[in-house]
C-alpha cells in the first residue's frame, strides 16, 4: 500500500502513541506564567548583553502579536526602556490606531506617531498598486477598495489560486483571477508598506540606541507570512516560536485589553478588509495551530483531524498546503549569499 500524504509528509510514528496519549487541543496549552519569565529573561539577555542596547521598538499595530510583544518587553526591560511606534496610512484600520494607542497606555509606554501615507504615496507605492490593478479592472482609481484572496486548500484544489476582489465606490463588488504579473506587481507595491514602517522602526531604535523586536508567531514564521527587510526584519523575534493560540494564552496572562484579544486576525494592509484565511492560512488559527503542531510532532492525520474538527483527508491537504508554502518561502528565511565568508578568520579567532 501506498502512504498518504499525511505519512509521506510527517515520516515520524505518532508521538501520542508512543507515549500513549491522545492528541488534543491541550497540546498548545503552556504554563504562560512560566513562558513568560523564560521570554522576558531571555530578552534582557539579548537586549543588553548580546546585542548590547538600551532598550527595544516595537511597532505596535493593535493587533495581538505586536500587542503581546510589547508586553513580554515591558515585562523584560521596564516600561521606560520601550518605545512603541504607531505607523497607520490611508488603507489602516481606524481600529488600527486606536488599538494601538491604548495598547502603549495600557503598559505605560511612550509612543511614536508616524503617519506613512505620504513617504508611500512618494515611493509611488498606490500608484504602482493601481497601475497594475487596472489591467483588470481599467476604471479602478480614488473610491475603489480592494484586497487580495486565495482559494482554500481544503477545497481540494491542490494548489491555490490567487484573486483580486474590488469594489465600486457605489458598493459592486467583483472577483476575478490575477494573472502572475499582476499578482507579482501588486503584492510588490504592497510590500513597501512593510518596508517602510520598518525602515521608520529603526530609525527610531538608532536614534536611542535600542534594539527593534519584530512581532511573528511560529505559524507566521514557519509559513513565511511576512515581507523579507519588512515585518520579516528584527534584532530579535520573542514569540517566533509560539503557536498563535500560545500567544493568545500569554495575552490574557499579560493583561492585554479584552477587545484586543477578541480582536479577528488581520493583514491590515488593504482598503478592503481582509482576515488572515483570506489571504495566506488554509484554516483560522486554533485548528491551523493544531496541524501544524500535530505535523511537526509526527501525530496521525486521524488524530489532528479529531482535535481539530476537521477529517482526515482535510488535514492532509493542509500540511500539503504547509510543505508547499515552506518550500515556496525558503527564499525569505536566506540571509545573504557570499562567496567566502570575510569573517571565516574573526570566528576562527574566538571574535564571534
């Protein structure tokens, strides 16, 4: 017999029946008390001695993982030592900014505002975005919305079909599928959205000689749900290793304010709204979670499936759709290439 998908991609036998329990949702529970202190000590330790800074930026977009973030660092260093940067522009969320601002009073850190609009609209980051749009759309322009969705791989496509959704300023909404280039063009102008508020994030951490902590949980790091030198850059990445669920956990142990906890998931990169399943992720995050973590611990499909609320054959598809999507964002992860390494003889030499 042939193995299945599920079996050619997780090899390992079942970690639960070697131990002889059953896979469950309490496979993402964790101590938060304990996760906490563990996070916040190793930050001061890569904050002040490896990296040798003052203190951390964060940029602080109201939303969970850059909520918590900022949390774990205030915890780490002080709230004195943390600086938050707020960096809405003309497709944010009100909710956005408003989140985000009570989120710096709720941990009594100081806040940077910067208004990015117009370094975007310099840059020709909408102009480019709609040049590109109209090729499928001629009359989109000031009063159109727009966003970008994919298929969902439990449809059972085997692979995901990218399309762009718009509506008319008198409300029509239309879908339609992108062509490559103009997929590529329009996530490429989008991406200076990323770029820039990341270029602002250190500007601010080289002026007070601090650190910027980037905010991804384990399902976006894994996923390559980030912008490389965007979202994806960071001195240091303190939840990257935590399913977003865990996250979840450590915001209610934190304090983080309940409406951003019951807050849904969000790019918050287009005029439309758009959640994270739109966009990227096969499933919300609690059973994503759970076949990413049932998948990178050998459990059966059958098992996940049960867990998760899903069958057999779905989880199939979306740990193809995860081996898929880590194979497509191997690039993200690279850092740069270099023929010799010039520091070979500084490592050597105990310098590094």
């Amino acid at each position: 017999m042939q193995p299945s998908k599920a079996e050619a991609l997780a090899p390992a036998a079942s970690q639960s029946a070697a131990t002889g329990e059953t896979f469950s949702a309490d496979a993402l529970t964790l101590d938060a008390a304990f996760e906490t202190q563990r996070i916040a000590e190793a930050i001061r330790g890569q904050v002040l001695r490896r990296l040798r800074r003052r203190g951390v930026v964060v940029g602080l977009s109201g939303g969970i993982d850059s909520s918590v973030t900022a949390a774990l660092c205030v915890k780490a260093l002080g709230a004195e030592r943390v600086l938050a940067v707020l960096m809405p522009e003309r497709d944010s969320d009100e909710e956005s900014l408003r989140l985000g601002q009570a989120m710096a009073t709720t941990l009594g850190i100081a806040a940077a505002m910067e208004d990015i609009d117009p370094l975007l609209q310099a840059a020709g980051c909408y102009r480019r975005r709609d040049e590109f749009i109209r090729r499928l759309v001629p009359e989109f322009g000031a009063g159109w919305g727009c966003k970008v969705v994919i298929s969902n791989s439990l449809e059972g496509k085997g692979y995901n079909i990218t399309s762009l959704v718009v509506q008319s300023p008198d409300g029509e909404m239309r879908k339609m599928r992108m062509p490559i280039d103009v997929y590529h063009g329009v996530v490429a102008a989008t991406n200076m959205k990323q770029r820039t508020r990341k270029q602002i994030e250190y500007y601010h951490a080289d002026r007070l000689n601090y650190a910027v902590a980037g905010t991804p949980n384990r399902l976006e790091y894994d996923q390559g749900f980030f912008v490389k030198n965007g979202d994806g850059a960071a001195d240091l990445k303190p939840i990257a290793h935590l399913y977003k669920t865990q996250v979840y956990q450590l915001a209610e142990h934190l304090g983080v304010p309940d409406e951003i906890r019951r807050r849904p998931p969000t790019t918050d990169t287009w005029s439309l709204a758009q959640s994270q399943e739109e966009f990227y992720f096969s499933l919300p995050y609690h059973p994503m979670d759970l076949c990413l973590c049932g998948l990178n611990k050998g459990v059966a499909a059958a098992e996940v499936a049960r867990a998760a609320g899903l069958t057999p054959e779905q989880v199939e598809r979306v740990w193809a759709d995860i081996a898929a999507k880590r194979r497509a964002t191997t690039y993200l992860h690279e850092k740069a290439l270099l023929v010799d390494d010039p520091l070979a003889s500084f490592r050597v030499q105990g310098g590094a």
